[in-house]
C-alpha cells in the first residue's frame, strides 16, 4: 500500500473487511492495489487477509474467484463445453454443440479447430469457428444464475437498512423473483437481478436493479448493500 502525499486518512473497520480511503487528497495522492496494481483512491482488507486491494479485487476475492489484472480474453485455454454460456454484444448465448474440423495452418500443415453452435436466449443459432470469438466472453458458471442464498442476502440488506419490502414469491426461479421495496419518504422501488447481458463476471456482487416510476428513475447495477443504502439516502 502506497499513499504518498496527503491531508489526512480515513480507516474503517466493518465485520468483513477494513476499508481506507484518503481526505481532501491531492492528484498525486493514490493508493496501489496490491493485485492488480492499478491506482485507486481507497483499498480494502478482508478479515483475515493481509493485502490492501481495489474494490473490484476485494469483491472478486470475497466472491472465491481470483483477483488480478482483468484480462480481455476471458475464454478459457481449452475447448468450451456444450451448456458453457458466453456473453457478447448482442446478447447470452449457450454452447449448443461442437464439432472438430481440420483447417490448414502454416506451411500447408494440417491442424483440428473447433467450430461451435451456440444459441441466444432469444432461440437465435449462430455457428462460429473459435479463433472468431473474440467478442464471446465466458460467464463463469458459479454466478450464471443469481441463487437463493444471494437472495436471501439482498432481503437482509433492505432490513437492515429500514426499508420495508416484500417480494413476488417466486423464491424456486430466483432469477424471476421482483421484490417491490417502500423507501424512507414512501417512494415504491422495484427490485429485480439483472440479466446475463448485463452482468460483469469481474464485478460478481453487482446483481441487482432498482426502478422507481415517480419520478422515473433507473439506478445503476449495484450489490445488494450498495443498492439498499442507496434507496435509503435517494432524495425526495
């Protein structure tokens, strides 16, 4: 952790993690992450831990994924699997099926390459060879639906934060499941997780999106917590 010049610091310490972050700082006053080494202007340690990270390092971390620099490629070093879903700009996809082809490669030689079917949520068929997937990027499968206990974690998050909520039941499909949320000056919010095109494997705790109808209003994908402080301080 590096911080060079500043007018002051502040730390802190919260159940799961130590937070820091500087005041009144100066343009050269930053700290490093130690992971991906990338200048912030506050780092996080999880309990137990002994390295300073960037917030996007931390909730990888406090996610069970690794975290480092981001990679642009985010296909892995083998064949994709059929189920394997993949995120591009024009949607989800799913990994269909698969077949080996032999392509010529250099000096006239022969070698195998993967030619994949994969299918929209829409239905939609494309056939792609994989040296042309660039744009198609693996969601990993731990968070390619949002779960019960993650749920559970957002309902928590609004009771703790004095909100009164209720949700459509539909607690068997967690990835239909609206919850309906009455904020501190009666503003009715309505909760939803968002969909694969819109979730950041690098970012795995932001799931979740709220829409108020008066005045219209849309807020960014958030984590649960971040999301029910943030219905909590909205102005009227």
């Amino acid at each position: 952790m590096s911080a060079g010049r500043h007018f002051g610091l502040v730390i802190s310490r919260m159940p799961r993690l130590t937070y820091a972050a500087t005041v009144l700082a100066s343009a050269d006053c930053r700290f490093v992450c130690s992971t991906c080494y990338t200048d912030c202007w506050a780092i996080y340690r999880l309990h137990g831990e002994t390295v300073w990270m960037c917030s996007g390092c931390t909730d990888l971390k406090d996610n069970g994924l690794m975290p480092g620099p981001r990679s642009f490629h985010t296909q892995p070093p083998r064949p994709l699997r059929v189920g394997e879903q993949l995120r591009s700009p024009e949607g989800v996809w799913e990994v269909t099926s698969f077949r080996r082809v032999w392509t010529w490669g250099g000096r006239r030689l022969q070698q195998q390459a993967c030619v994949y079917v994969v299918t929209r949520e829409d239905g939609h068929k494309e056939e792609w060879r994989g040296h042309d997937m660039a744009d198609f990027h693996l969601i990993p499968a731990e968070f390619e639906h949002i779960t019960r206990s993650r749920c559970n974690e957002l309902g928590s998050a609004l009771t703790a934060a004095g909100l009164s909520w209720a949700d459509n039941g539909r607690r068997a499909t967690p990835r239909r499941l609206t919850y309906t949320v009455t904020g501190p000056r009666g503003r009715q919010w309505s909760i939803r997780p968002v969909p694969g095109i819109d979730f950041d494997p690098w970012q795995p705790s932001n799931l979740w999106r709220a829409v108020r109808a008066t005045p219209p209003y849309q807020s960014p994908v958030m984590s649960a917590r971040a999301l029910a402080d943030h219905i909590r301080e909205s102005p009227a």
